[in-house]
C-alpha cells in the first residue's frame, strides 16, 4: 500500500489510510465491503484526505489557508470582553 502510494505520488498517509479500513473490516461507509482499495486511494486523494485529516470546507484555490484565519477567530472568541 505504502509502495502504490509513493508511486502515484499520492499525499495520503498509508498507514493510517490502512488502519482506518483495517479497524472497520475493510467496509466503505461502515457497510459495503471495500471492493479495490487503489481507486479509494485515489478517492482519498481526490477529496482532499492526507495524513488521516480532510481539508477544510472552506479551503480555497487562491492558497490562502482557512484554517490560520478559523484559528484566529477561535482564539479570539476565547477572550474575555470588559
């Protein structure tokens, strides 16, 4: 697994891609039997899975990151107001 991922210079992580499926039965959705895990490789890839985490809903062309700007926003929510 970890060799097709290097081969299709892919930015999936591939042992959390292999414990994910290997803790749920090899199953898609919880239910249907995984059927070729290359295409769900790609899928993954596609959708914007690496490293175990997807990118964010609101990640943009443009290159600026959503989430240093959700940070921000998170941390200054935390402080206290007068």
């Amino acid at each position: 697994m970890r060799a097709y991922c290097e081969k299709i210079q892919s930015s999936i992580d591939a042992d959390y891609f292999y414990d994910h499926y290997e803790s749920n039965g090899w199953k898609v959705g919880g239910k249907a039997p995984m059927k070729d895990w290359q295409a769900t490789v790609r899928n993954w890839e596609r959708n914007g899975y690496s490293s175990g985490r997807k990118k964010s809903k609101y990640s943009r062309k443009d290159g600026f990151d959503v989430s240093e700007y959700e940070q921000f926003i998170n941390d200054f929510s935390d402080l206290k107001r007068p």
